[in-house]
C-alpha cells in the first residue's frame, strides 16, 4: 500500500479502513481508483441516513398552518355529510349578506351618488312610440301650408262634389286637413308595380310587389277621408276603363258573329261560356278591429255611394250569417267591404275565390291590427291578396316601437306619411287633475266620480255655436265619457253612477243590437246651420219676437237625478276610432297604462277642431308624474313621447 493509503487509514476507524482495503484489493489493477471523490460521496450519504437530533428546529416554524398529506375523507360523503362545520368553504373573500350591507362595507371613495340625467322624463318610464323628430315635423308644415281646398286635388268632379254633399254634408268653406293634404295627391297616382320574377330572373328580391302605405295622424284629423276619397276615385276610372273595354268586346263579339253568319250559315253557332260572376269578389277591402268601426266606416263609405254609384256593403259579426250573406254575394257583386280580420278569414277558408279580385287593402287602426291577437289572422288576409294586390295602406293615429320594427323589417320600402301632430293630443282640449286623497273623497274613487258629473251637470257649458241660434242646434244632453282600465269595474262604476241619479249606461255584456242604440247616442254630432237655415230662423224669430226654449224639470225627483246628462263607463274598446263628434267631457276613471291609452282616450275630444276637457281621478297608487308630463306637454303642443 502506498503511502497515501497509509495516511488515509490513520484518520479512519478499523471497520472502515478494512472495507476500504477489501474493496481496493478486489478491484484489478488496471482500473485506476479515485479514492477522494468516491469517500466524499459515501459520507455525504451517511449523513443523510442519520436521523435528526432532537433539539433541532423545524424548516416548517414559520408556517402558520400545515396540510395534511394523508387527510381522513370520512364524513365527506353519505347522508350525514357536510355536518358539524366550523368553517364554510367559500373560495375568495366573503361577501356581505345583503346590497345594503356591500354599500355600508365601501370605502367612502369608492361610493358613488346616482345623478339623475337632466333628459330624464316620466313619460321615458312608459316610452312605447316611436319618435318623429321635430325637424321632419316642420318640414311637413311647409309643404301642407300651400293646400287650402279639395279643388286643388286631381279628382274627378263627381267625387269632389260628393265630399260637401255625402261625406261633409252641411259644412261650409272645409278645407283638406293636413293628413288628407299629405296622402291625396300620392294616393291618386297610379300604383306602381314590380315585375313578377320568374326562373330566368333574379330569385332574391322577395320584397312586396305592390304599394305600401302609411297614414299616421292625430285623432279625429280625417284619415278614413283620406284614403277612401283616392280609393272611390279610383274604383271609379277603372269602371270608366272596363266599361270602355267591354264596349270594344261587344263590338268585336258582334263583327265575328256577322262572319260567322255569312260564312257558315248552315252551321249552329257555338254556345258562349257565361261571364264569371263579382258576387262575394270585392275589389277594396278595407279591414277594422271592432265590429263599432264597422258600422262607422262603412256608413261613411254607403255615404258616398249615394251620389257616385258602386256597391258597397259592411260584415261584422253582430250581423246575422243570412243578412251576412246576402251582403256579400249580392247577384250584381260588391266593389267595397269593409269588414274585421277574423270573420273575413272564416268566410275565406270556405270560399277562397273572395280575394282573388281584390285591387286595395286598407288596414285602418293599423296599430291594433298588427300587433300580438291581431297579426296572425291580418298577415294571412295581407298573404292571400297579394296576388292581385296593387296598393296596400296602414291608417293609424299612434304608431308604436312594435309596429316601427315590423314595418322596417316587412316593409322597408312603405311610405311613411305621418301630420306634423302626429302622437299629441289637439290644443282646444284642456285636461284637468282631481286628488281623490283629499277631502271630501279620501281615496273614495267612485265618490269622485259622481261629484265631477255633478259638477259639469250642474254647470252651463259654452257651445262651439254662437249666436241667437244655439239653442236651435246644441244638443238636449250633454254626453260624457268614462274610460276605465278593466272590463269588469264598468258594470260596477256605472251602478254606482246610477244609485247617485246619473243616468250611466256601459257597454260590456250588451248585446249587439243594444250597444249599437247605446253609441249611437255618443257618436251623433251637432249639425252647424246653414245659409238657409239661418233665414228661416230668423224669420220664425221675428214672427214669434222670443226664441223658444225648455223648462227643465224640477218635479220629478228634484235634488236626486241629474237632468240632460248622460254617461257612458267603456273601455279602450270605445278609444279606437269612433267619432264622438258630441262628446265634450272625457272622464279617466284610472290612469292609463301608457301613453297610447292617453291619445286614444283624450283623442275622443277636439274632433274636428272642437273644444273638449278630460279630467283625470288620480290616486296614491297612481303616477302622479306622469299626469304632469302629459297636462304639460298638451299645454306646449308637443308630442307625448
């Protein structure tokens, strides 16, 4: 061993040195042996084989907790899991229990005050129109400035004659309201047409093929006029056209029955096939919601046929199906009908020739016929005379964000003719506001009521007639109309009215007959005198040198009933287009739920540039702020939007 070795051996223990000496001799020779580095690596191992003293620190002290490795999962699952926690597992910090806790939790600089925006409006709460800004408003108002009569229309001269004597009877110097100024002169153009495509034309165009229509304007402006003056125009120079054509057949039928005659004269002539019957094949429909619209629109279309001879008929149905029949099938055929979306498609799926001729669809009250009841069944009728369709026109006072995106989506191309009005309620009507939480009501609603009729009852009322003459045309009662929100609070609200000696009726579980009776009380209005009249007025003035009037009557139970005051209790159903031409006083039982209800109802007042007061019964539950909005918009003239 060499001398390395030797020293080597001094600084170990015997059991060390012998197995260091045992391996170095077992190894051969020619393998050379670095003894220092394998040493070092045998007592680096020895170290950590040797277990750790006792009063050594812990690397862990520092920790404030330890994960078990090897942690017992018993009680983690099985019915009874989850019990006896001290600590919830809630990953992230804890919130607080409730809003109001998180906003006391926050930092001062972190809170943040709500500042309301000064556009913020009430009416915004309820925002359900769409908006038409002011600027086309005033654009409109400059283009209607320059038509001042109906002779300014390109109309044939028995339909401008029949405006003053059928349609306006009794009025003098009239003058085309601003709707009517808009969508005459357009209306009487001739429809335009798009080319039907076929397979070597271009597919992908899948808009409508005839005219679209919109006539928007405030209530009682004259829009059935509107579109029934070009209409009626129009049926009537297509009959000029078609007269003139079957003139031009006869004649040839007669020139070939001549040749026929000399050339074959031995021969029998061949039968002529019979012309195919117009009976139930109208060529304009005009369709309304209501069987009330019915009869309205089409006495005002049987008016014109007076004088301008076509056949025109109504269907709704409070008529019976025989009178039904017999209107719609007459042997001589029907060139208007005017008629509701469901009766009309009832009577299609038996006979669906009806459509095949119609020219003109009128959906008037557009606004009601297009939305979630009504567009199912008036998108059929709108599908099924398409093909022989040529125009079709929408007629609506409001025009809500509903109807705006299924026009922009159907009909992109529609022509929008709306007044400079449209969506506010006219400036002759005035609107006042009653607290039933105050005295004498304390939120009696019903009590509040009966003393606003009371009231107007009681109190003279100044006639739009002027002159030794108004007691000759101002109506014997006055008419009053009461809107509630419910079908069933009418029966209710008008028993009330009568225990208080107001003679109330309510249209709702009426027959049809009796409802007619009833509206046809509302819905007649004072007929302004004219020329002659007046003199003979005057002249049975003079003879008789004292104007002739009514004593009231005081004897039949004096101080409980009320005299020459009626009262009408109605829903919505009353608010769409019916003219209440002698209505004055619109009373709101409750608060309408949005603004359309509002132009609809106060729409039954100021028809036609007369004067008329709504009066709204508001209460704690009642959105006082939106009442303002609207008595201060019609005090402005702006629209409710």
């Amino acid at each position: 061993m060499s001398g390395l070795g030797r020293m080597f051996l001094l600084r170990r223990p015997a059991s060390s040195s012998l197995l260091i000496q045992t391996r170095a001799t077992a190894l051969p020779s020619v393998i050379p042996l670095d003894l220092t580095s394998y040493t070092t690596r045998s007592m680096a191992s020895g170290r950590l084989r040797r277990k750790a003293a006792r009063m050594v620190l812990s690397p862990n002290v520092a920790k404030s907790s330890l994960e078990k490795k090897n942690r017992s999962r018993q009680g983690e699952f099985g019915p009874f899991a989850g019990m006896n926690k001290k600590t919830a597992r809630i990953e992230g910090p804890v919130p607080p229990r409730s809003q109001a806790a998180q906003r006391r939790s926050r930092a001062p600089e972190e809170k943040t005050t709500k500042k309301e925006s000064p556009l913020y409006k009430a009416l915004k709460m309820q925002t359900t129109l769409s908006p038409i800004p002011y600027s086309r408003r005033n654009a409109i108002k400059s283009r209607i400035a320059e038509i001042t009569s109906f002779d300014q229309f390109d109309l044939l001269p028995q339909v401008r004659d029949s405006i003053l004597s059928n349609a306006l009877p009794g009025m003098v110097d009239v003058s085309p309201t601003p709707i009517q100024s808009l969508s005459i002169p357009l209306l009487l153009k001739e429809p335009i047409t798009k080319a039907k495509p076929n397979k070597w034309n271009d597919v992908t165009d899948i808009s409508p093929e005839y005219d679209q229509f919109l006539l928007a304007a405030e209530t009682g402006s004259g829009k059935t006029l509107a579109y029934l003056i070009p209409l009626v125009d129009a049926l009537k120079r297509m009959e000029a056209l078609e007269n003139d054509e079957k003139a031009w057949q006869e004649e040839q039928k007669a020139k070939e029955r001549e040749e026929r005659q000399k050339n074959r004269a031995f021969e029998l002539e061949p039968e002529e096939e019979a012309p195919l019957s117009d009976a139930g094949r109208p060529r304009i429909v005009i369709l309304v919601p209501t069987s009330e619209l019915v009869d309205q629109v089409g006495a005002k279309v049987k008016a014109l046929s007076h004088t301008l001879k076509y056949r025109s008929g109504m269907i709704s149905s409070s008529l019976t199906p025989r009178r039904i029949k017999n209107t719609l099938y007459r042997p001589d055929g029907i060139d208007i009908l005017v008629s509701t979306p469901y009766l009309l498609t009832s009577i299609a799926k038996k006979d669906p020739y009806i459509f095949s001729r119609v020219n003109y669809l009128v959906l008037d009250e557009a606004d009601s016929l297009l939305d979630r009841s009504f567009s199912p069944t008036t998108t059929d009728v709108i599908n099924k005379t398409a093909p022989s369709l040529k125009r079709l026109i929408l007629c609506s006072a409001t025009i809500p964000r509903s109807l705006d995106n299924f026009l922009r989506k159907e009909y992109p191309d529609i022509r929008r003719l709306t007044s400079p009005n449209l969506h506010s309620i006219p400036r002759r009507v005035q609107m006042g506001v009653v607290d039933i939480d105050k005295d004498p009501y304390r939120g009696n609603r019903d009590l509040a009521c009966a003393d606003v009729i009371w009231s107007i009852g009681k109190a003279g009322e100044e006639s739009d007639i002027s002159g030794p003459f108004k007691s000759y045309f101002e109506p014997k009662a006055k008419k009053i109309l009461v809107f509630v929100n419910e079908r069933e609070e009418a029966p209710e609200v008008a028993n009330f009215l009568k225990s208080k000696g107001i003679d109330a009726v309510f249209l709702s579980d009426q027959t049809p007959a009796k409802q007619q009776e009833i509206l046809g009380q509302f819905t007649e209005w004072v007929k302004q005198p004219s020329a002659e009249e007046v003199i003979k007025i005057r002249e049975e003035r003079r003879a008789d040198k004292a104007i002739p009037f009514d004593m009231p009557n005081e004897s039949k139970h004096p101080g409980r009933e009320l005299p020459n005051t009626k009262v009408l209790v109605t829903t919505d159903r009353t608010s769409r287009g019916i003219d209440t031409m002698s209505v004055k006083t619109v009373i709101l039982y409750d608060v309408p739920y949005n603004t359309i209800d509002f132009i609809h109802r106060l729409g039954r007042l100021g028809r036609m540039g007369k004067r008329g007061r709504g009066i709204v019964l508001v209460g704690k539950k009642d959105r006082k702020d939106v009442v303002k909005e609207v008595r201060e918009a019609m005090f402005r003239g702006q629209a409710l939007i």
